[in-house]
C-alpha cells in the first residue's frame, strides 16, 4: 500500500527563488526513482516554506531515496538553504475510514 510524505523546507526568504530553481532540477529525478508515484510543490510565499507532498509505493521506496539522496550530496547542499530544520511526515493511507 502506498503511503504520503510531507517535506516541510523552511527557506531562508532571501534564497527561496534560487532554492525552488535547485529543487526543480533535483524533482526530475526524485519523479523518476524507483516507487515515486509523484511529487507536488507547495510555497507559502509569507514564511518562504516549500512543501513537498510525496506519494511512494511504499516506505522503504521513500527511505532508500533519502538514502540516496544523502549519499548524492543533495541533503547537504540543500542545507544552506534552509533557516531551520526540515519536519518530515510519513502518512499511511486510512481508506477505511
């Protein structure tokens, strides 16, 4: 079953176009990995926050691609970016209810 993930990036104001160029490039092949379903992009153009919403197949899917991810660099580079830490949520479908 697949699940949701949230990425909440709280950007530095100051660098949140060159941040949104850097991510656009990076999500080609986050939409391209093994188990992404798909990937939206949310700003609040107030706080400077991105919002990526994710859909994976599954959790391991999402947890080898951010193992990848920092194996690539990327979380690192990303880093000066940001003005806080990311908050990251893994959400399990409740179709049920």
């Amino acid at each position: 079953m697949s699940v949701l993930v949230t990425l909440e990036m709280p950007v530095k104001p100051e660098m949140l176009d060159d941040y949104l160029a850097v991510l656009k490039g990076a999500l080609v092949e986050t939409r391209a990995y093994e188990g992404c379903i798909s990937v939206d992009t949310y700003v609040d153009r107030e706080t400077s926050a991105v919002l990526l919403v994710e859909e994976w197949e599954s959790s391991e899917h999402q947890q080898a691609y951010m193992a990848w991810r920092v194996e690539t660099g990327l979380i690192e580079a990303v880093g000066p970016f940001m003005q806080s830490e990311l908050v990251v949520k893994t959400l399990d479908p409740k179709p049920e209810v």
